[in-house]
C-alpha cells in the first residue's frame, strides 16, 4: 500500500517589525555609544601618555575623544545593540 504525498504547506513570511519611533532609536544610539565608551576605557583607548601632549587636562580630553569615537562607530552601524535595545523598549510600550 502507498500513502500520498501531500504537497508542503505554504510558508508565510513572519510579520515586518513596526518601525522604531525616532526619538526610541537616539536613546537607544546613545546608550550604545555611552557602552562602547566604557568599552573603549576599559581596553585603554586614551591610556596613552603624551597623546595629547601631556598636561593636566589630557585624561579630560581623552574622554571627549573616547565619546567622539564611540559615537561614529554608533553612526556606521555600531555593534548592533541600538537596534536590539530600540526594538525590546518598543516591543515593552516604551515607544509610545
């Protein structure tokens, strides 16, 4: 005895996620690039000594510069967590 082979199902595409309200994607920027600052601290991004040439004000200014850099890399794309942490407040009501 042979058992018909029935077609597969149809598959459906799961659903587009609503587009994330602009001010929920800042906050979420800016919660990624204040991350990959800590980040850039603790791996010693603006450690170097006389990079500034030296001086009382260089550890103040290497933070300016550890931000600026965290917030370009947050600009071309970043790690991906402004998106996730966008999509999880908004999923939560939070972009309302």
């Amino acid at each position: 005895m042979t058992d018909p082979i029935s077609p597969p199902a149809a598959r459906t595409a799961p659903p587009l996620p609503a587009p994330v309200p602009a001010p929920l994607r800042r906050a979420a920027e800016a919660l990624e690039a204040g991350f990959l600052a800590e980040m850039l601290k603790s791996a010693g991004l603006g450690d170097q000594p006389g990079s500034f040439g030296g001086g009382t004000g260089e550890a103040q200014f290497a933070s300016f510069r550890r931000d600026a850099l965290a917030q370009e890399i947050v600009r071309r794309g970043g790690l991906g967590l402004a998106g996730m942490i966008a999509a999880a407040l908004q999923e939560r009501g939070h972009g309302q």
